[in-house]
C-alpha cells in the first residue's frame, strides 16, 4: 500500500505571493502606459497561471488583449518575475512546521499549481522548502492546467501515490474544482486569493 500523498496548491496556500505577482502585472501596465493595480485586487487575478493574469490585469485596467497579444508579452512577463520572485513573497505562518510533521509522519508530498514549473520550482527553492516535495507540477508540466483533473491525478502518480490515498490543500475554486474532478478530497484554506469565501465554493 502507497503511503498517503498530500498535494498542495503554491500562491495563496504554502506562500503569500500576491505582491511579487501583483508588481509584475504593474510592471507590464507601466510599460503599456497604464496605471498599477493594488495588491488588494489580486483575488479577482491570481489562481488560474501567469497568461491569465497578464489578460486579466489589462482588462481591470480598460484593455483587452487577443492571445497573440498576451503570448508576445509572458517571456517578458516571466523573466521579470522570476528576476523578482522572493523579493516579498514569504511562506505563510506554521506551513514550514506543517510540512515537517507530515514527512516525519510518512507522508509523500507534491505541488499541483498553476505556476509554470520551472517558476514553481525557483520559488519553493528561494523559500527554502524544495527538498520537502517528491514532485511539483506546473500549467506546462502535463500541457493543462487546474482546474482539469489531469495535473492532480499525474501529480500524484508522479509521486508514487495513488488517488484513493490522497488529498489536496488548496485556496480557490479551481483548487476545488480539480480535487472533486479527479475524485480527491480537497481542504481549502481560508488565508488565500479566492475572490468568494471559500465555504462558498
């Protein structure tokens, strides 16, 4: 029998990320020649990977973007960020010790998120906390991101678990959405960037 597999969401759940996230958007406006967005606005922006941010970012600010138009600006995007991917961001309080108990108890534990994995794997790198995951998975890692059901259930068979023992922790809607899609139980934090309270979802 598999040991039983956590499955975590990254921004808004193991790290408060939003104002890296939120200064890079702002640094794409300005370059645009659009005013910044506050960090306050980042539960209606953030969950669903960088592509949508970007979109999501310019229409709050009166600008629609075409695909085309979003791809010719997330190279720059991603340098950017990954330039500044620590400067603020931090883990939430109690998740190092959290992440320690489960690995003493024998749990395998992964990253299911919609960060691009290599961005995914700078970040748990910077914040100290890479060597607690057997695998992490990013919105390229299997070519779909949450909320389909493929990147949890590949997270977790990459782990060397199996779905009848695992859960998921997450903090939005398509943290929720994947988990029941792929016949997960999920736990949803309350601390994170969904834009309606989680008991809601």
């Amino acid at each position: 029998m598999p040991a039983p597999t956590i499955v975590y969401d990254l921004d808004g759940t193991l790290a408060d990320t939003a104002e890296d996230l939120v200064a890079t958007l702002n640094w794409l406006l300005a370059r645009e020649g659009l005013q910044p967005l506050p960090v306050e606005s980042a539960g209606s922006l953030l969950g669903a990977g960088a592509r949508a941010l970007i979109k999501r970012g310019f229409a709050a600010s009166g600008r629609s973007l075409d695909a085309q138009a979003i791809e010719a600006m997330f190279a720059d995007y991603l340098k950017y960020y990954n330039a500044h991917i620590a400067d603020h961001s931090r883990l939430y309080p109690g998740v190092d010790k959290a992440l320690a108990a489960f690995a003493r108890a024998g749990w395998r534990q992964a990253v299911c998120t919609n960060k691009i994995e290599s961005s995914a794997k700078l970040l748990i790198t910077k914040l100290g906390i890479a060597e607690r995951f057997s695998f992490v998975c990013g919105q390229d890692t299997f070519g779909i991101g949450k909320p389909d059901p493929k990147p949890l259930l590949g997270t977790i068979s990459a782990s060397g678990g199996a779905r009848e023992r695992a859960i998921m922790v997450g903090d939005s809607g398509a943290d929720i959405k994947t988990a029941r899609a792929a016949g997960v139980p999920v736990i949803a934090v309350d601390f994170g960037y969904a834009d309606v309270p989680v008991n809601e979802l």
